[in-house]
C-alpha cells in the first residue's frame, strides 16, 4: 500500500460522515429530539477529525501518481488540492463549532435556535466544499467525467 492508497481510503470518510451528520441534525429538529441533534454535533466533530488524513496523504499521493502517470494533467491535481484547502477549513471550523456546542450545552436542556441555525449553515457550506473536492478529485483520474459532453 502507498500514499495515494492511503489517500483514496479516507477521502470518502469525511464527505460521507458530513453529509451524514447534516442529515441527522436535520432529523433531530423535525423530531425534536435534543439526543439526536447532540449526536450530529459529535458526528461532525468527528467528521473534521477525519478530514486531516485525508487531506495530510493528498501531497504524497499526488507525487505517488505524478511518478505512476507520467504525463498526467497537472492542471486537475492542481485544482483538486487548492480546493481541498477550502473543503479542510470548512470542516475544521464546522468541528470546532459543534465541539463548543457540545461543550456549551452539554448541562443545558437544548441547544439554542441560533447555534443550530449557524451549524446548518456550516454544515452546508462544509459539505458543499466537501463535494466540490470529491467531485475535483475524481476527474483525475475519470476522464469520463472530465468532458463538457458526457460519455459517448
């Protein structure tokens, strides 16, 4: 096993557990339940501790690739980290937020409408950054989907 291995293997992890958390904060409110909406928090927390990994083997993985493919586009690997910058830092700060969420309302019966309100909001911008770096990253190596036409 290599770098870009590595980098494959846990890529998925912080898009799929965002999206995951989004979700279940977003059922912890139609239902009401203060129980699920603090587990969301947890899952996000969770999510931006996932994020480093995958983001700490993209650097190797690039060289891992670059010496695999020689002639590969620079320009897609290029994008792919520039963008991962944004999809980090959007998760990061959406971790440090729910962290201090579970820290500031764990003795109270619920977490404010403003807190929850802001969470979505980061949630959503960490998971579109998210994508947009999954979706980047996949045209590396899928020329597929790197044409404006689709797949003939």
């Amino acid at each position: 096993m290599n770098a870009a291995y590595y980098h494959l293997a846990t890529t998925h992890l912080p898009v799929i557990s965002n999206l995951f958390g989004l979700s279940l904060l977003a059922y912890g409110v139609i239902r009401s339940s203060e129980e699920l909406r603090r587990t969301a928090l947890l899952v996000m927390l969770c999510s931006a501790l996932l994020a480093l990994p995958a983001y700490l083997t993209g650097a190797p993985a690039a060289g891992v690739l670059k010496r695999a493919v020689p002639g590969l586009p620079a320009d897609p690997v290029d994008q792919h980290a520039e963008i991962a910058i944004l999809g980090l830092a959007g998760n990061l700060v959406l971790g440090a937020w729910a962290g201090i969420g579970l820290l500031v309302f764990r003795k109270s019966k619920r977490t404010s409408r403003g807190y929850l309100g802001l969470t979505f909001i980061l949630a959503g911008v960490a998971l579109g950054f998210m994508v947009w770096t999954a979706a980047l990253g996949g045209k590396i190596r899928h020329s597929e989907i790197r044409t404006t036409n689709g797949p003939h």
